[in-house]
C-alpha cells in the first residue's frame, strides 16, 4: 500500500507561564492509504496536537522538531510539513489531508451559512463555479445524513444540533476528497445511529478511494469496529501498536490493559429500585417550539412529553440528535422558556448545576478555569475569603481528578476532556439538589470516563442529589441512571426502569439505538462490513 502520512520522532512543546509543557515526545508512526489507524489515549496524552501538527495547525506558541512526511494528492514524492512554506501548506491543506475536528463549534464560523463554509476549500483551490459548489455542498450535506440537504445548505451553525453541526464538519473535510483524513474525535458528539451511519462513510471513503484515515478517538467500541491498526498514546508517547485484534486480544502494556478494562459494559451493572420520594421535577405535556424569521410558524421540538425525577433519582434521557434532548434540560434549567403544558422545578436558587455538552464553548476564554469554577460562587453570595475560595476551588477539581494548579490555566491550555471535567466542578460548586449533565462524557476517553462515572456515582450517593443524565452512550446511560425515557422527534416513545429499557426494549426505535451501539470487541463487527 502507498504510504500517505509518515511521522518521525515528532515533539511538540508549548510555551505557557512558566515555562514548556511537552504534549508529543518523540511519537512515529505511519498510514497508507486504504488504512484506518486510530491513535488512542487519556485526554492530554498528546493526540489531538499530532493530529493537528499532520496539517501544520498548531499555534505559535508550539515548538515542533522531527519529521512529518504528507504524499501530495498527485501521488508524487512526499513533503515535509515542518519544512514547506504557506503556498506549499496550503495546496496539502484539503487535497493530501484534511481535518476533522473535534469541537464543531469552534470550527464553523457562526456568521456564514454552512453550505458556503463547505464550499470554502473549493474555492480556495479553485474548483467549479457557484452553482457547482453550492451542488456539491448539497451532496456532501445528504452524504453525511442532514434531512432536507437543499434547504439546510443556507441554514446557520446554531440552527443545527451538536450531532448535526459534527456532520457539518466531516463534510467539509470530505469536500476536495482528500486522500488522508485526520479525524479527530469524530464520532464524540454523535448519538449511536448517527455514529454507525458516520463510521459507514469513513468505511466507504477507505473501501471506495483508497482513503487512509488518521482516527483519534477514545471510543474503543469504535476502534473495535473499523481500526485495522490501533497505536495507543500516554504522556506523550506511543506505549504500544498493534493490529486491531490482536491488540484487543493480548494487549500487551498494562497501560492499554487499563484502557481496556475501563470499557462499560452493558449487562453488568446491578439492578437498582428507583427512589419513591416526592417529585423535585415534574412535566406534562410539555412543548418546547423555537420560533422561526419572519414570524413564520415555530419549529416543534418537544411534543407533549410528560415525566418526573425524584428526590436522589437518575433520570437518563436518550435519543438521536435533534430529538430534543438538550432542549428539555435548557427547559429545566430555565434556559429555555417553555411553549406548553406544566413544568414545575422545585430547587431553591443556587441549588442547580448543569454540566454543558461542549466545554469549549461554556467557558469564558477570557477567565481562568478557577475564577470560572468560582463564579457560582460569587454569583450566589457564598461568603468566603479569596484563600476560602481557593480552597474550594482546588477541592473541586481535585473531585473531577485535575491537578489544583490547573485553577491557574485558561481553558484553551486544556485538552476537550480536562475542559469538560473543569466544567463538572464548576456545576457541583454550590452543593446541587439537582444536576442536569448534557453528555458529560461525551469529550472523555474510556478510562477518565470510567472515573468520572465512578464520581458521579459516588457523589450521588453521598450528596442525594436528584439528576437528569442526558447521553448518547447506551452503556454510560445503564451505569448511573435509575430511570430511562428514549425521545424520538420530540416525542417520548419509551420510560421505564433502565435494565427493563435497555435489555427488554418495547418499542422499535428503541431496540434500533440499542443495535446501533458499537461493542468494543473486534470479533463482531456485525455492524460495519470490512
């Protein structure tokens, strides 16, 4: 097979106050075309900074020695990506390699319609014309799985779910057909049949053009299914590589061994009895619609759901993307104003914390991760001295398994799965009665998830807090909820006790998600043909 990415000795050092951190310590690997290896590890053990020095991303305040060899997309001699200069750069840019990044909503510019960001590579490679490229948008959109392709080419970033907004930037990377996708946690912000039906495309773009795809995830049930090579990272390193089975089958670093055995499995989490107390959240009928321009009629996106948590209860709420999930918890946060039918809350102020779905976006750049943790806080009257609050601050994240100096950095110094665990101290700052945690794992690698669970499990216990646990994670659902009601639509098509939901579905949408989630063992791959 042609090889189309080789990296040797790569390091990559940052510069923040006081000194360098190391993220890459002399990484090599390689990819050739028609391959898929996935590069896998703990949030800061360096993949995301290799995945983006492959396309010479990295910010100015990285310093980067070794080799990165990109083969052009007319097949000639490979070029050194740390040794061309911008023009060269910028013709690898989108043709040789492209990206997909991990946080979409950074990577779409909010002001400019998805359709004409899609068509953004090619008209920087001058390719087709205006109709061509807004045709071609269109194609990419249906490839990737958005309903109504035509229309929603001229939609905005924000009037697409996070799901949906993911799709967006695949299809922007699969625009010039690049013979090497980088694709960086592609799959994190996805429910599980919209994630087999993406892992299906990257499939196609190996099997059909001879693609090599540079994956970084921390789903191993994805690797399990299209990896034929996995190379696992920590603290900078490549502790080991091997192909996909045998890596499952005998992992021979006790790193990966860790990985492995951090995996949730479905099934094995004991059955529990809901708690009977008082309601703390009660809906009926609820609708929730967003309202149009121009006052045309609203978008429906919660139908008449009723439902109730109880005092110290779990409940989890699953469904596809744009199934209203996200909008229900707004809604019980008060976020969102309600359309119709009854929802009553009854937490006193200050005693709600809400764990966002992209902890990109639900911090302040412009404050550091402590003064952010610490602004429920302030906002709340707590009375405490700055040492007091200090020494709060490094007790929560101490909590959320951060380092308490890290209360210094300023969230782009953290990796997507350390920002997301800043944001799970900063929603249990103030003592909840009730937390609603929007994918709370869905940036974090199986063994910080392991952790993280193993937290909010405890934590539940010990504080008694009432919680609505919103994922797309099948078994993540099974591990901590009492309760689960699937949406489809909008609509609440399925509740019940958790092992009943998922074990003894009624409803066929329900045993389709349940069909659709990725089993972390290479042996069956009954979903995704190689």
């Amino acid at each position: 097979m042609t090889e189309l990415l080789r990296i040797e000795d790569l390091r990559v050092r940052f510069a923040v106050d006081g000194g360098h951190v190391t993220a890459v310590d002399g990484l090599d690997l390689t990819v050739s075309a028609g391959e898929i290896v996935a590069l896998v590890g703990e949030s800061g053990s360096g993949k995301t900074a290799t995945a983006t020095a492959v396309l010479g991303l990295l910010p100015d305040t990285a310093t980067v020695t070794g080799r990165i060899l990109l083969r052009p997309a007319d097949g000639s001699a490979p070029l050194d990506v740390l040794d061309v200069d911008a023009r060269q750069l910028r013709r690898l840019r989108g043709t040789a390699a492209a990206m997909v990044f991990q946080e979409p909503s950074t990577a779409l510019n909010p002001v400019y319609p998805v359709g004409w960001q899609i068509a953004e590579g090619l008209r920087a490679h001058g390719v087709g014309g205006r109709a061509a490229r807004r045709a071609r948008a269109v194609e990419l959109l249906d490839a990737v799985g958005i309903p109504e392709p035509r229309t929603r080419v001229d939609h905005y970033p924000h009037q697409f779910s996070g799901g949906q907004r993911q799709r967006v930037v695949i299809a922007q990377a699969l625009a010039l057909d690049a013979r090497l996708i980088v694709a960086d946690e592609p799959t994190s912000a996805l429910d599980v049949t919209v994630q087999a039906e993406i892992l299906e495309l990257l499939l196609r773009c190996r099997t059909d053009f001879g693609t090599g795809i540079l994956l970084i995830t921390h789903n191993m049930g994805v690797v399990a299914d299209i990896a034929d090579r996995v190379a696992v990272m920590h603290r900078g390193q490549i502790v080991e590589q091997a192909g996909v089975d045998a890596l499952f089958a005998t992992p021979a670093h006790a790193y990966t061994q860790e990985l492995l055995a951090a995996i949730p499995v479905p099934g094995t989490t004991a059955t529990r009895t809901p708690p009977a107390g008082e309601p703390i959240v009660a809906a009926s009928q609820l609708v929730v619609e967003y309202p149009r321009q121009l006052g045309r009629g609203g978008t429906r996106a919660v139908d008449g759901v009723s439902f109730h948590i109880a005092e110290g209860e779990v409940l989890g709420l699953v469904g596809e993307s744009g199934s209203g999930k996200t909008t229900i918890g707004r809604a019980v946060a008060g976020l969102t104003p309600v359309t119709g039918g009854t929802l009553d809350v009854r937490t006193p102020a200050g005693k709600l914390g809400y764990v966002f779905q992209d902890p990109a976006t639900s911090f302040n750049p412009l404050l550091t991760i402590g003064d952010s943790i610490a602004e429920p806080l302030r906002v709340h009257g707590r009375d405490l001295s700055r040492a007091a609050t200090g020494r709060r601050v490094g007790e929560l994240l101490e909590q959320v398994e951060l380092p308490a100096a890290y209360a210094g950095r300023y969230p782009h110094e953290l990796s997507g799965g350390q920002r997301q665990r800043a944001g799970l101290a900063r929603a249990l700052a103030l003592g909840p009665r009730l937390l609603i945690a929007d994918e709370p794992t869905s940036a974090l690698d199986v063994s910080v998830q392991a952790r993280i669970l193993e937290l909010l499990v405890r934590l539940h216990r010990e504080l008694g807090f009432a919680a609505l646990f919103i994922s797309h994670d099948l078994a993540v659902v099974e591990a901590v909820a009492d309760r689960v009601m699937v949406l489809l639509d909008g609509v609440a098509v399925e509740t019940g006790d958790t092992r009943q939901v998922l074990h003894e579905p009624v409803h066929p949408y329900t045993r389709r998600l349940i069909d659709a989630a990725p089993v972390a063992d290479p042996r069956r791959r009954a979903r995704v043909a190689r």
